[in-house]
C-alpha cells in the first residue's frame, strides 16, 4: 500500500472509539500498519474489523506494566518494528476532589500518567532498533483553565505535559521525536460511563462558573487524526514541542 506512512508501524492507545479509532483509521488510509490498543477486546476487535486487514487488535490495559510489555512483544511479533506511538487513551471520573473514591484516583492516575510512561518505554525501545521514531502524547486545553469536578484529570494532562519535556531530552538524541498534541473539545465518548447524576453535576458547575464561554466548539475527531498524521510525517530535521487544536466556535451554555 503506498501513502506517507508506507512501511510504518504504528501503536494507538485508546482506539477502540473516538479520537484514537479516527486516528488509527487515517494512518491506515496512508499505508501504515496499525496496532490498535484497548481494554475491551469485543468493541476493539470490531474497531479494528471496520478499518480493515492493516489494522490489528491488542487488549491491553495501559495502567498494568505486565499487560503493556506484553502488548508491546505480540506487536513486534506480528509487525517486526514500531515507528509511531500515540498515547491517546485517557479517562476521567467527575467529582470535587473531596468526594473522589480513592480507586477512582488512583485508575486515573495510572491510566493517564503511568500508561504514557510504561508505553513510551517500550516503544523506545522498539524505536531505537529504527534509530527514528515519533511520540504523541495527546494532551487535554484543561491544563489551561481546570473545569470543575476534573482536577485530577487536569493536573494528570499537566504531568503528561512534563513528561513530553522529559522523554524529548531523553529519546530526541536517538531520533526519537516527542510531541505533545494538546486537545480541545472532540466529539465522541469520553464521559459515556459517567452516571447521569455526576454528569449534571459537573455540567451545572461548569456553566455556572463560565467555563463553556471559554472553550471552542467541538470538533470531529477526523479533525485531529489529520493534525497528528501531519506531526508525524513532518521531515526528520523538524521538531514540533507542543501544538494545541480546539474548535473556533463557542460551546453553547446549555
């Protein structure tokens, strides 16, 4: 298959729905080989089905070192190399800090901060054999303003923000670039486990606060899929740190 990721391997987190699905799908449609990761094995098996026989299924849950050294040996297994990581997956429970559950926090915590950590080492190490490589990390605008009822969720994207900064001075001397994509609001599935209490909850503080005037519309997630291909094609002597996309529009108040 020719297109601008031709002979590439690439490893998305998250993939199963959303922006990471739209993600995989557009590197596909450029020629790469794509391994597709996620917890839940139906609906990222059927994920990978719909994009088509260049993509592949790996359940894997991020949080756990076991299951992500595990998911990274069957991906160089099946595909002998990796060039592209984008951790993309993420999750957030809506509550003020004072009545958040501590395994809520700490799932977090570990998916959001520790599955970048535990995914970019491996995928350093698979990138090194190259002697090239990219890392995304998608980030989230709430770095900038919290909202409401997402502190953690925040505060984890601004310690992912670091750790671009620390993974760039660390893998940038063997070729491996480091982007940190910075994420607006993306139509899709991130608050669909969250209970129609909590949900009304967060929603309320947030427009009573005025946080919906200060964020963009949003967008669909091909939007980014196509951003983050661009990040990853650029030519090798180019560097891109940060970027940050968002709609243009206003979200309504309600």
């Amino acid at each position: 298959m020719s297109g601008r990721l031709a002979g590439k391997t690439a490893l998305v987190t998250g993939a199963s729905r959303g922006m990471g699905f739209a993600i995989a799908q557009r590197f596909v449609a450029e020629g790469a080989n794509v391994a597709l990761v996620a917890r839940g094995k139906t609906e990222l098996t059927e994920a990978a089905s719909k994009i088509g026989a260049n993509a592949a299924a790996f359940v894997c849950d991020v949080s756990d070192p076991a299951s992500v050294r595990e998911a990274f040996a069957a991906v160089r297994s099946r595909f002998g190399r990796l060039d592209i990581l984008v951790n993309n997956a993420a999750l957030a429970t809506p509550n003020p800090l004072s009545d958040a559950r501590d395994s809520d926090m700490q799932n977090e915590v570990a998916v959001n901060i520790l599955g970048p950590i535990y995914c970019a080492r491996e995928a350093a190490s698979l990138m090194r054999r190259n002697g090239t490589g990219d890392i995304v990390n998608i980030s989230s605008e709430s770095v900038n303003h919290p909202y409401p009822h997402l502190g953690l969720y925040a505060a984890t994207k601004s310690a992912l923000e670091t750790l671009s900064a620390v993974m760039r001075q660390e893998f940038g001397p063997e070729g491996i670039r480091v982007t940190t994509y910075r994420s607006g609001n993306v139509r899709g599935t991130f608050s669909r486990t969250w209970t129609p209490d909590a949900k009304a909850r967060a929603r309320e503080a947030a427009r009573s606060a005025g946080f919906y005037a200060r964020s963009g519309g949003q967008i669909e997630p091909e939007i980014p899929a196509e951003m983050i291909l661009n990040i990853v094609t650029l030519p090798r002597e180019a560097q891109i740190d940060l970027v940050e996309l968002r709609g243009a529009a206003q979200l309504p108040e309600g």
